[in-house]
C-alpha cells in the first residue's frame, strides 16, 4: 500500500504541477504550489478497485479556479496498469489551503493483486508513468482549458 500511497501522491503532484505549466494565460498561475500532500485513506471497494482520499496543501496566489474531469492512466514499465478518476476541486484564490481530493484505481484487465503486491515491492517509482486529462475553469466559468499531459515521469514528482 505504500508504494500505491506513493503512486497516487506523485499523480496527484504531476496533475498540479502540470496546471501550473499550462498557466491558462495567467501569469500568477506558475506561482501556486504544492506546500503539503498525502494520502488521508486508501480502501480496496473490490479485488480489482481502490478509493482513496488524497490531502493536498496548495498555496494559490493566483484566482479562484475549478479542477475538474481528472482522469488518466497509469503504465507501469509501459504496460497499462490502472486507471484513476478523481473528483473536483475548488482552488480558492490568494490563499493556503488544505483541500481533500476523493479518487478511484481500477486495474486494468490482465493486471492482478498479486501484481500490485510485487509493485509494493519496489524502492522506486522509476518506470512509472501516466497520463493525466483534467479540465480547468475560471470561478465564473469565463476561462476554461482542457489541458492533456502524457508520459509523466511519477519517479520525478515522488521526490
């Protein structure tokens, strides 16, 4: 669980990071960081599904914003692992916030428990990549970017 804990932290680390890059044509957007993040609770649902909650620190200098539709997957040694979806988040402006952001695994078909336990086994998260979609939206709706990052590298944001 501790390697899924991890897997999940640098996903949630790259989605934020990844919206700051994209910056939706503001420039106080590269401000906001990541001050805090961890893992509230992980709950198997079935054999093949996990709900969690993550708890993210963000210090948002910029304007109110939403983030929303995040979804992806995660490849593990390129090999399709699981997916994830999480839910909404709204990103109050000009302040330090601890936000809780629900979020649901499911593996992929072929990949097993025995699996993810062998991948508990790693010291690592090198040769762990995903995909993350999430939508961006102004508060009042005026401004909004899907934005798509491919091949995130999680070993980079695990540090």
């Amino acid at each position: 669980m501790k390697t899924l804990r991890r897997i999940l932290l640098a996903v949630a680390a790259a989605a934020l990071t990844c919206l700051m890059a994209g910056g939706c044509g503001v420039s106080k957007i590269k401000d906001i960081k990541l001050v805090s993040a961890g893992v509230k609770y992980i709950i198997p649902t079935s054999l093949r599904t996990f709900d969690a909650v993550l708890e993210l620190g963000v210090d948002n200098p910029a304007m109110t914003f939403n983030v929303s539709g995040i979804d992806g997957i995660i490849r593990v040694d390129e090999v399709p692992f699981a997916t994830f979806t999480a839910g909404e988040m709204r990103v109050e402006g000009k302040q330090i916030i601890r936000y809780e952001l629900p979020c649901s695994i499911a593996l992929e078909p072929g990949i097993s428990l025995l699996d993810v336990l062998k991948l508990s086994t790693r010291r690592s998260l090198d040769g762990i990549k995903a995909d993350v979609n999430l939508n961006v939206a102004s508060k009042n709706g005026t401004l909004k970017a899907p934005l798509s990052y491919k091949n995130l590298d999680l070993a980079e944001f695990s540090k």
